[in-house]
C-alpha cells in the first residue's frame, strides 16, 4: 500500500510541474525537438528535453522557446548537433528556416533566420561541411515576372551561422530539361570532394518520374552528372529518392519514398553506380539512420522500424524489426553515440516520441522504457500542455537532435 502512495504522489507530482522548466546542470544531455502548433496558429518552437539516462527526470521537458516563425510546416533540422552550437531548423512550407543559439541548452535562443537566397527558394535538408558552414538543398528557382512555365530545378547553397549566403549553384542540367530535378537529401563526402544530392519533390508534383541523384564537386559546387537510380526488380525502386547516407564502405546509401534502398559507388570516378540493394514492405518509408554496421529504416506501412546488417553492403541482410503498434507512424530517426539512443518522432496527432535502445551485437531494437514524459508514461507526449515559453496547445514534433 505504501508503495502504491508513493507512485502516486509521483505521478501527481510530475503533472505539477508539467509546462515548467527542470532545474538542470547545462552540462546534462538533452535532446532538441524542432515543433509546430498543430492547429497552425502558434509559432514553432524548439523543445529541450532531458535526455540523460542518469537523470532522475530523464524523459522531461527542461525548457521551450518559440521562434518568431508561425507554423506552417516545421520540418527538418540538421541531422546532428553542429560544434558551434548553432541548429538550423526549418519551417518548409514557409520557405523560412531559423537558426537556433543552443549553446547555452537552458537558454535557447533565436540567433538569425532566412528564407529565399542566391535565386532558390524553399530549402529542404542541411549538412554541415568541414569549414563549419552548412550546405542547403533547396527545392526550386525562384520565378521570374510575368514567367507561367513550372521550375524544374533548384539548387545548393553554402550558408554560415548568421545565414548569410557564401556561395549558390543551380543543379539544372539540359541532358534532363524536361523533368523535376528538385533537390532534396545530400551527403557530403569531403575525402573525395564529392557531394550526392537526390533529387525528390516535397509536393506531389513530378512525384511519379523523380528517380534521379546528383553528383557535385565540393570545392567548387561544379555539376558533375545527373544520374538515374536502379528500379530493381519491382521497377518501382528508384521513385522520390529522399535521405543519402554515407555508410561505413564508403558507399552513400539512398532511401526512396517507395521504400528502396539503393546503394551509390563510384563517386570519386567518372561513372557512379546505384543499385537497388534492398526494398521494404509498401511506401512513403521515413528518415533512415546508420549506426556502425547497422541501418535503421522508418517503415510507416507497417508501423516498424526495420534494421539492416550493411557489412556487406551489396547484400544488406534484415536483423530486426520493432513494431510500434498498428496506429504509430514511424518518420524522423537520429541517433546519439555517447548514450547509444536512437530517437524517433511520429508524424500523426497524438502519437509519442520515443527512444530507442539497439542491441550492437544483435541488431535488436527495443523501447526505451525509462524515457518517460510528465505524465510518467513511457515516451513523450506533444499532447496539448502548458509549454514553458508560454504557448498552450498540441505540438506537431519533426526533426529532433542530441546535443553534443
């Protein structure tokens, strides 16, 4: 009966200080969260969480912050936490991404934001390059007066903390004039001043025919070729190729939306090669994570993560799945080296953040049950709240990161 008083009153205490900054060391490990109003009436904000397993509030929120952008499609932060503290996270419907001081993980704050430069608009994904600047995909030209013709290309462009602008290039190539070349994903491979950008809509338009990747000269963002991916045996393998990702051989590893996995060689020659290395059961398949040897996919049509063996990479071989239960729909994935977690954020109302724990002998992914929000559940809740920055509502969360 004791027992059953004190878990009570813990519950009843970790409600009291839902909505309200934990008192924290900022030198804790925390997990960021880039998160839309989900009534679109808000503004997105970035989310601070504790994500020390040690922590006796692991799973908690430690403070939030708006940003000055109104919600319209909060979307992809950068993958990783960058070393000069500076995240940037974009509202993608909004054609606006803001830049986030999070140097000070208790006091975050706005530090600078963009939207259209060098002629492109509507940037989609950041990478960060050897001098500290980060490298934008953005998805197309930006219309001229009096112009009704579609744009079917975009470009790349280098940007710095404060976004500025360093340099722009357009991926436009007349060999492939009468298709969408929208930039989407890139991998930057400086070994080999080589960088792999997938081209892949973020509307519906040219969907169906996008199944191309670029390759670019890093040192002077000259284009080297636009190349097509291979359709594998179910001809539908290479359409709307998302997230690169450089694997452990070397190799750069695409996901597409119609759940392959193709996997790119040759890039430091004159004639890349893709091929259709795996397919994952149905479509729209999420962001992908490497870790060592390991590839974990977010597969929302059957509501799992699926985890390959890439030592071979030719031959990927599954180890796991992890299912999540019939009404999650897995999307972002990011996972952190020092305490070994993989987060993973939902793309539907209602639905909660999890992280996740991987075997690294086996392969096997399990839920982190000690990952609890304020209402002592496992996992974190978006759910409508009283956030710390003083907005009240339900978040959309999207792209999240560890701090370093």
């Amino acid at each position: 009966m004791f027992r059953k008083l004190l878990a009570v009153l813990g519950a009843l205490s970790a409600f009291a200080i839902s909505g309200q900054s934990v008192a924290q060391d900022d030198t804790g490990k925390y997990l960021y969260v880039w998160v839309g109003d989900r009534a679109g009436e808000g503004n997105d904000f970035i989310a601070v969480i504790d994500a020390d397993p040690g922590s006796t509030n692991y799973g908690r929120i430690v403070t939030s912050k708006a940003s000055d952008q109104q919600s319209v499609n909060a979307h992809h932060t950068e993958y990783e936490m960058p070393a000069s503290g500076m995240l940037f996270a974009n509202d993608h419907d909004a054609n606006r991404t803001v830049i986030f001081d999070l140097t000070n993980p208790l006091e975050p704050r706005q530090a600078a934001a963009f939207t259209s430069l060098g002629g492109y608009n509507m940037p989609h994904s950041f990478a960060r390059l050897p001098n500290g600047n980060v490298l934008a995909t953005f998805q197309h030209a930006k219309h001229q007066a009096g112009m009704k013709m579609p744009i079917l290309s975009g470009g790349i462009v280098e940007i710095n903390d404060a976004g500025e602008m360093v340099r722009a290039v357009g991926n436009a190539d007349p060999a492939f004039a009468d298709e969408g070349l929208l930039p989407y994903g890139l991998a930057v491979l400086p070994e080999i001043d080589r960088v792999l950008v997938t081209n892949s809509p973020m509307g519906d338009d040219w969907l169906m025919t996008s199944n191309t990747y670029q390759v670019f000269q890093l040192s002077n963002l000259a284009l080297l070729g636009t190349y097509r991916l291979d359709p594998g045996p179910r001809l539908n393998g290479h359409i709307s190729p998302e997230e690169p990702r450089v694997g452990p051989d070397g190799a750069v590893y695409v996901h597409t939306l119609s759940c392959g996995l193709q996997r790119v060689t040759g890039l430091d020659g004159p004639a890349p090669q893709a091929q259709l290395v795996h397919q994952y059961p149905g479509n729209w398949c999420g962001v992908p994570t490497i870790m060592g040897r390991y590839m974990v996919q977010a597969v929302p049509d059957i509501h799992s993560f699926v985890v390959l063996d890439i030592s071979d990479g030719a031959q990927p071989v599954e180890v796991s799945r992890l299912d999540m239960g019939e009404d999650f729909d897995p999307h972002w994935t990011a996972w952190d080296t020092e305490i070994r977690r993989l987060v993973v954020t939902p793309s539907k109302p209602g639905q909660r953040m999890y992280l996740l724990e991987l075997d690294e002998a086996t392969g096997a992914l399990t839920i982190d049950d000690r990952f609890r929000g304020e209402d002592s559940e496992v996992g974190f809740s978006f759910g409508r709240r009283n956030w710390p920055h003083g907005w009240t509502g339900e978040g959309a969360p999207h792209g999240a990161v560890f701090s370093r």
